[in-house]
C-alpha cells in the first residue's frame, strides 16, 4: 500500500526534521501545532485504521515525543477520562 510504504514514512521525516523543540514543537510549552501532531500520530499508532501498523512511526522519535508529551497532559488525560 502506498500509504504504508512511501507517503507516511516521508511525511513522518519531514515532520521530524522540522521539529526544533523538545518536548514540545516549540520548546517547553505546547502549541496548537503539538495538538495537532498528537491526534494524527494517536489516530495511526491507536492500531484501529485498516491496513496501517500501529508501528507506522515506531522509528520516529520526535514525533512520538509529542504525541507522548501531549498525552501526557494533566488537561489531556482529563479529557480523554470524559469520553
């Protein structure tokens, strides 16, 4: 699948080399850019979209920080305990 086998891998290196920050995309506070990084890494490594491994970005340790860095949210958790 070319989802699979080119377009996210690339996507995923590009979205690294533009990541300047740690943990977050600006440095030590988030932005709506991490937000956003978050739910498109959750929604592909979560392991429920047909035909793509959960371990799509297992290699891409920016962007998994984020995604962890923004789960990890005292506000983020409350959120997600709602649902």
């Amino acid at each position: 699948m070319a989802l699979v086998a080119g377009f996210l891998p690339a996507w995923a290196r590009y979205a690294e080399k533009n990541i300047p920050g740690e943990p977050f995309f600006g440095g030590a506070k988030p932005h709506v850019v991490d937000l956003k990084l978050h739910m498109a890494v959750r929604w592909f490594i979560g392991g429920k979209v047909d035909h793509i491994p959960a371990a799509i970005f297992a290699s891409h340790r920016k962007l998994l920080g984020i995604h962890d860095a923004v789960r990890d949210r005292a506000g983020v958790k409350s959120w997600y305990a709602k649902a």
